[in-house]
C-alpha cells in the first residue's frame, strides 16, 4: 500500500489535473487518494463498504475534491485552516502561491467522507494555474469578504469563470466571510443573499476567526456530495439550500 506524504507546503507547485469522466463522480475510496495532481487514481463509483486507508493514515469510505476561490484577502486560507486545525491564522496576511491542499475525514451519516480541500491563490497572477484544477473539482466554496466591496462585486466575474472551468453540475456555495469585523462590514447580509438568490445559490456568512459557520460550511457540502453518489432510493432527497438556510447561524448571534 502506497504510503507517500502529500506535499502540504504552502506555494507547492501545480501539478497537472488528472482526468475525470464527464459524469465528474466521487473519488472511491484507496490508498493515495490524497495527492492530487497526474498521480491521483481516476475517479468512479464510491466503494461504501470498503473503507480504506489514506495516505494521511485516515480511513475514509468516499473522497471528493472541494475547491475554494475569491479574491485574494477573502480569507480561503483561513477558512480552511479554521476547519481542518480549529484555529485562526491570525497576524501577517500571507498570500497563498499557486495551490495549497489539505484533507480532512468527516462522518456523514455513518459514512467516513474524505473533502480532499485545495485552496487556490486569489492573486490574479496565479489564475491560469487555478483553472487547470476547476474540472476535477466537486465542490466549490466561492468566498467574497463582507469588509471588501470589491470582492463582493467581483463574484459575477469568479461565476463566470466557474461555468468556464469547471464541471457543470459542480457543487457551489457563496461564503461572505469576516463577519465578525462587524464595524468594517461594507457588505450587507441582504446584499449577499440577493445576489445568491439570482445566481440559485446556497449562502452563509462565515468567520475564520470565530469560527461562525465554518463546519457547516463544509459539513454541508459533504453531506450534498455524500447524497448525491450514494443515496438509496428510500432516502429522502438532502437539499442543500434548505439545510443551509436552517442551519446558519446568523452573526449576531454571537455563536462560536
Ligand atoms: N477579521 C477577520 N479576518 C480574517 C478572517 N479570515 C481571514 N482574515 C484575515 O484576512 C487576511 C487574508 O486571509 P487569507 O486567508 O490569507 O486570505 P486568502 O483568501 O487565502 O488570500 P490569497 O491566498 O491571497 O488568495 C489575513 O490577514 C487574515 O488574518 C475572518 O474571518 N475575520
Ligand atoms: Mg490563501
């Protein structure tokens, strides 16, 4: 069983996509799931009943491959590091170079699903090394900051670029992030949710640095791509929108 380490340095070179079917399904469950790039396994149909070992030594039944984007700033990296660590990257802003990537096993319903999470540089500059990873995404976590105008009004441009990239029937999510900086907030809770709304897309505010949303965040994406490659026929239908506008929690709230 192949053991290698994935690279988990920030700035690690771009490796070139790997292959999917058009139909962009789940990774199956193998040993060295975890690296991406030209030695990543074809993907397939999930194997739930034989739960294997990953490289990071995790046993998962089901991998997929979440993407984030936004501008650069929006806080991506924090995001992540907020999820898979618990903790917030505070103090000098160090802006990702290339791609980043990280893995983390959730439980879903009695099913260990892997999100294998690439967090991609916002800087312009690194754009072309991003597109290259949109089709072999499952999931994209598109994230704009709440403190950042421009951000916000430049994800119509990040939707355009997504329906140019990436799968079609690519799980998406709008993310308005840094809430918590609730006296430098220049975008609205309303103007998120109305944009999200003419785009059909589901929509929380997040903070990195509480935590606010993070975990649902992500839960929810892998609990959308968990039903969408293994639901039984008597299973009700999970839906997305639905359970993410039950289950955010809205910033005054004051959660986590
Ligand atoms: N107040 C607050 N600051 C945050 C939050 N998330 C990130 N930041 C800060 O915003 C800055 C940018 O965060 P990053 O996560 O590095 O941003 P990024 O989107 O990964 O940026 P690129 O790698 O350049 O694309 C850092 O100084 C973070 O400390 C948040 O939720 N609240
Ligand atoms: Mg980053």
């Amino acid at each position: 069983m192949s053991r290698k380490k994935p690279s988990k340095s920030k700035g690690a070179s771009a490796p070139a996509a790997s292959t999917l079917p058009a139909a962009n399904g789940p990774q199956p469950a193998r040993s060295g799931t975890a690296r991406p790039g030209p030695d990543a396994p074809p993907n397939g149909p999930p194997q739930p009943g034989r739960p294997s070992l990953g490289s990071d030594g995790d046993f998962y039944d089901v991998a997929f491959k979440v993407m984030l984007v936004g501008d650069s700033g929006v806080g991506k990296t924090c995001l992540l590091v907020r999820f898979k660590d618990g903790a917030f990257l505070a103090g000098t802003f160090i802006s990702t170079v290339g791609i980043d990537f990280r893995n983390k096993v959730l439980d879903v319903d009695g099913v260990k699903v892997k999100l294998q999470m690439w967090d991609t540089a916002g800087q312009e500059r690194f754009r072309s090394v991003t597109h290259a990873y949109y089709r072999d995404a499952h999931a994209l976590l598109l994230l704009y900051d709440v403190t950042n105008k421009a951000s916000f009004d430049n994800i119509q441009a990040w939707l355009t670029e997504i329906h140019e990239y990436a799968q079609h029937d690519v799980a998406l999510m709008l993310l308005g992030n840094k809430v918590d900086s609730a006296h430098e907030r220049v975008v609205k809770r309303e103007d998120g949710e109305k944009l999200a709304k003419e785009y059909g897309l589901p929509f929380m505010e997040t903070s990195a640095k509480t935590g606010l949303n993070v975990d649902l965040a992500f839960t929810a994406i892998a609990k959308e791509l968990k039903q969408r490659s293994m639901k039984a026929p008597s299973e009700p239908r999970f839906r997305l929108h639905d359970y993410v506008s039950r289950e955010g929690h809205r910033a005054s709230c004051c959660h986590p």
